[in-house]
C-alpha cells in the first residue's frame, strides 16, 4: 500500500505541469518539494516543451517541473518578485524547495543545456541559493553605511571594525523613529574608533546570515565575534543605547561617549 501511495504521487501530476489560479494549492502540496518554474510567454514555452518534457522524465520524483505564463501578472509575479524582479519580458527560470523554503536562480540564458545543468545542480544539491540584493550603493562620505545583499560579507562579517547595523523596512512603522535615533548615535560616536554605523533594508536585501523576523532590529558585530551579533533593545532611547555601546566597547584608556 505504501509503494502503491508514493507511486501514485508521484504520478498524478503530468510531466510539466501548467499552473493556475484554480490549481495552486494542488502543487503546493505535491510529495515533491524541490520544484523548478519556468515562466515564459506561451511561443517561447512551446520551443523549449520537448526538452522540458525530457528533463521532466530525467529528473521524475526528484523535481517538479511548472510553466507559468509569465504575461498573467497575477500569476507570475508574486513568485518573481521574490527574486527582486518587478518586470519580465523575458524567461526566467528559478526553482523553490518547499521543504527547506529555499530559492534558486537560473542566471544565466535559458537555453535547454543550461537549464539541464541548473535541473542537475539542483538534484545534486550543488546550486548556491539565491539571495535577493539591490545594486551596490556609493558609500563615499556616508555617516551610515548602506549595505545590501551582495556586500554584507564584506561590510558586516567580514570587516574588522565593529559594526551597528540596522535593519528595517519601508512598510515598518517604528522604523523611521529608529533611523533618527540611530542617526543621531552615528554623530554622537563620529571618530570613535573601530566603530562603522550601517543600515540594511531587509525588504530588498537576503543573506543566509540575517535572519530577522521583527523590525526595527539593531545589532551589534563586535570585531572577532562577527557570529554572534548583540540585538540591543529598540525600546531604549539614544542616550541608553550609547551606554550599552561604550559597555561593549570600551577603549583600553577606558574613555567613553555615553552623554548624548
């Protein structure tokens, strides 16, 4: 009965299944999680069908194969907008683990062999998540730092300086009350040493290392404990903030700036 079971899941479905408004929770709940979406326009979808269908028996029970036609915006965009893309004219092809609430990118064209290697990649569990990110901003003369997707390695964990950083987002209503207050901090500690003020808008901006469920959120990455960053309270004002910052970093000289 069990074999019987797994069989017939694994088979109710065609090999490229076409997704809909009506049949939405019908995919969702397929036995397999690993599903690879391929929106298109309707001509462009029919070109690649025959090598879609192959991959599709190729990869059967490892990945779903889905078409979405890319011109119903209904449809399609709540799913590319999760990959930071507002408009589509062209293919694109991208891939969600339901079971790990993972995503995945083709970004390179969508042509039937690198689709057949981004399938692969995805069977073998060799393809990198994708992590949505705005463009890298110009930081030059900035009193906060603005860090995005692609530079929170470079700016946050990987940097030796100690770094405050703010995550927010634009539909956050606390937010902007926090902004001037961390603001505020980034010109009280102005040339305090080893000190970086930044802010992340988590709205646009991904990285497996930041995982914040409430905004706003202010944490603390001390220099060699990048790991293990401190979440200060955001109920506290400027003036308390600055104290538990001084507490944390105090210099040797045991100098402080906590008078706001």
């Amino acid at each position: 009965m069990e074999k019987l079971l797994e069989f017939l899941g694994n088979n109710k479905f065609p090999l490229i299944t076409r997704l809909t408004e009506s049949n939405t929770v019908w995919v969702y709940s397929s036995p397999v999680k690993l599903q690879v979406m391929i929106f298109s326009k309707a001509d462009v979808f029919q070109n690649l069908a025959q090598s879609l269908e192959d991959l599709a028996r190729k990869f059967k029970s490892k990945l779903m194969l889905i078409y979405v036609d890319i011109t119903n915006e209904n449809l399609a965009m709540p799913f590319l907008t999760l990959f930071g893309i507002d408009h589509a004219n062209k293919t694109v092809v991208a891939a969600f683990d339901n079971n790990l609430n993972s995503k995945y990118l083709l970004e390179s064209d969508p042509s039937p062999s690198n689709i057949e290697e981004f399938c692969s990649g995805l069977a073998d569990g060799t393809v990198s998540h994708y992590y949505r990110s705005e463009p890298v901003p110009d930081n030059e003369n900035a009193s906060i730092v603005t860090v995005v997707g692609k530079t929170f390695d470079e700016l946050v964990l990987n940097s030796h300086e100690n770094v405050l950083l703010e995550v927010h987002t634009p539909w956050c209503v606390n937010c902007e009350a926090m902004s001037k207050q961390v603001l505020k901090l980034a010109k009280h500690f102005k040339g305090f040493k080893n000190l970086v003020f930044a802010r992340i808008d988590a709205s646009v901006n991904e990285h497996a290392k930041l995982q914040v469920d409430d905004f706003p959120t202010i944490l603390l990455y001390k220099s060699g404990e990048k790991e293990k960053p401190l979440k200060l309270s955001t109920k506290h004002s400027a003036k308390d903030m600055a104290v538990f910052i001084n507490e944390e970093l105090k210099p040797k000289d045991g100098s402080a700036r906590d008078e706001l």
